[in-house]
C-alpha cells in the first residue's frame, strides 16, 4: 500500500523509498495551488522510488502529468533525483536554490577522474591512512570508477530567491535560506494559516535542516578548484536561529515524521553542537589530524564497523567542526604539520 499522509489544507506527504539506506524514505509533500499540484522534493532517482512516487499521487487522485513544478529543498538525490523523471512526464518546472543548482552543474560536468583525484588529496591531507586511500587510488588507475550519484540529475529551471515568495497561484510560500546541510538548502514557510488552529505562524517545508529525532550531516561544501574556505556548521547554526525566529506552527520534514514546537527542537539542536563542540576541545587536548579526531568521535557506531565511504563522510564532519573551533579562536593548526594537525588554545 502507498503511504499518504493528509495534513490538511491541500498538503499531503508521500513516502518514498531511498534504497539501501537506513533512512528508509524521503517524505514528498504535494501542494495544492490554483494551476496544479506543486511537489516539495521528489525521491532518489530508483525504478521503485519512481513507482511509490507515482502510486502515492495516485492514490490522491493526481496523474504525475498534472504536476505543475517541483521546488527543491536541495540537491541531494533522495530529494532532487526523480526531478528531472516528473519534468519528463509534466513539462514542470523545477526550482532550486542557485548554490545548490550550481552543484548540480558542476556534478554534471565532472570527469570522474577529477574527482578521485580530489578525493585522493582531502583524505592525504586530513591524516587517512593509506588502507582508505588505496581503494580509491586503485579504482583510479583501474578506470572502474564508480559513478557520482546526481550525475544525470536535471539542471533547475527556475531560481528560488531567499526571503521571496514562490511564484505558486493561490499560495504564500517564502523561501528561508538555510545554508549548513547544503550551501543552498532552503526551508520553506507556507504563510497560512494552520487547517487545524495550531497556534502559530504557518507551517515548515523543512527538508533536513530540521529533523525531528536526527542531527543532520554538517560536511564540507568545497569541490575540485575551490580556494575559498567555508565553514558550513556556522552556516548552520545561524539558520537554525534564523528558523526558531519564524514561530511555525509546524515542521514538515523530508524524514521521519511532522512535528510541532519547531523552537525546542532548534534549542536541542544548538545545544547538541556546543556538547559536541567542546567535547572536541578536550579531544584536541593533544594535536590531532582531523582524521584522528574523527576515530575519537562518538558516532551511531563503533569506528571499526563504519565503512570506507561512510568514514570518509564523518571526517567532513569532523573537519567542518574543527574550522567552527578555529573561527571562533578555541583551536588552531599546528605549524609545520603535516598532514595537518589542530590542538586546542
């Protein structure tokens, strides 16, 4: 059976699959407006997820070639994948925040290769050992590469402009930037009143910016070519205070389940980051590489059952807390190390 959620006021959430991955689904909310229904994500670019997708719109009487666009929360492929399917199927438009249409671009365009290579030199430079390097050297010289995913991902249409309202006949939908998850993750602010009289100010596309039960992952934002240094955990963190601000009735996120009190959960998340960060401090008591920080680190599991691919991952993370530390002059890189250690100050 397809599971569709009503949540009132011509707003419904559709859960589709995302293979292999324990999140399990992405939600995929439709909206009703005056020229047709609007999808907010669209699911990971799969056969099955294309069947749930098309199933669940059934089952709320909609044909896929009814729908009217697709606003992105980011360009992630278990929210943007199956864009570019619906836009084949509809003619829809497609928007997207312009940092995260830029990745997509990018991702399109890469030679593989490039980005070995690219990988090759972040896990030298942040203390990896050479076992989880050498799989990625040998698939380079080998040619077997796997493909990036996103790599036939559709190119967005339309640009969502922070602060504005969509272009959506009949509704108010604002965009909030929320950089952190993505450097063009956007939130969106359905500016009307709640179908069931929840006090509050509307209701909350969040997409993984803000997760009822998860702390979504805070990497790093760069790519081959780029010298400019980002810090996306206080990319984050600002959004997270600039979201808490807006007073919603409710969150309507891309997993698990909607809830209410979106400022508590803004609280827990903050809090959650400042634990984490001072427990960093203690851990860079003695300087460390990013990567032995990241062997150091509470994760969901123990660091010895943690794959190549998904360490790789949490030590972006890492990283991505080790640069909020320095900005905020509580670490510093050690001189003449290398790879690169930080010791805290």
């Amino acid at each position: 059976m397809n599971q569709v959620t009503d949540h009132g006021g011509g707003v419904w959430s559709l859960r589709v699959p995302i293979p292999d991955n324990p999140l399990g689904h992405t939600l995929v909310h439709v909206l009703d407006t005056d020229r047709g229904p609007v999808l907010v994500d669209t699911g990971w670019d799969d056969p099955a997820s294309w069947a749930e997708l098309v199933g669940g719109l059934d089952a709320l009487g909609i044909s896929v070639t009814d729908v009217h666009g697709v606003v992105i929360t980011h360009h992630h492929p278990d929210h943007h994948g199956l864009s570019g399917r619906v836009r084949e199927e509809s003619g829809a438009w497609i928007a997207m925040h312009a940092a995260d249409t830029a990745v997509v671009r990018r991702t399109r365009d890469a030679d593989p290769g490039t980005w070995f290579d690219y990988m090759v030199q972040k896990l030298t430079a942040v203390g990896a050992p050479e076992e989880s390097v050498a799989p990625l050297r040998a698939a380079r010289a080998s040619g077997r590469m796997r493909t990036l995913p996103g790599l036939r991902s559709a190119v967005p249409d339309r640009e969502i402009v922070p602060g504005e309202l969509l272009d959506l006949a009949g509704r108010r939908l604002r965009a909030i930037w929320t950089p952190g998850h993505t450097p063009g993750h956007v939130c969106l602010h359905l500016e009307e009143e709640h179908p069931a009289g929840l006090p509050g100010h509307g209701r909350l596309f969040s997409g993984d910016h803000l997760l009822p039960g998860i702390s979504p992952h805070i990497g790093l934002y760069e790519h081959p070519g780029d010298a400019h240094e980002t810090d996306p955990l206080g990319d984050y963190l600002d959004s997270l205070e600039r979201v808490g601000r807006l007073g919603v009735a409710e969150v309507l996120p891309a997993h698990q389940y909607a809830f209410a009190d979106a400022a508590g959960r803004v609280r827990e998340l903050l809090d959650h980051h400042e634990e984490r960060l001072t427990g960093l401090l203690g851990l860079l008591a003695t300087p460390l590489t990013p990567w032995q920080l990241a062997e150091r680190m509470e994760w969901n599991r123990p660091w010895d059952e943690i794959p190549d691919g998904s360490r790789n991952i949490a030590v972006s993370e890492a990283e991505a807390h080790v640069r909020r530390l320095v900005k905020l002059g509580r670490a510093e890189a050690v001189t003449g190390t290398d790879p690169v250690e930080y010791v805290a100050v």
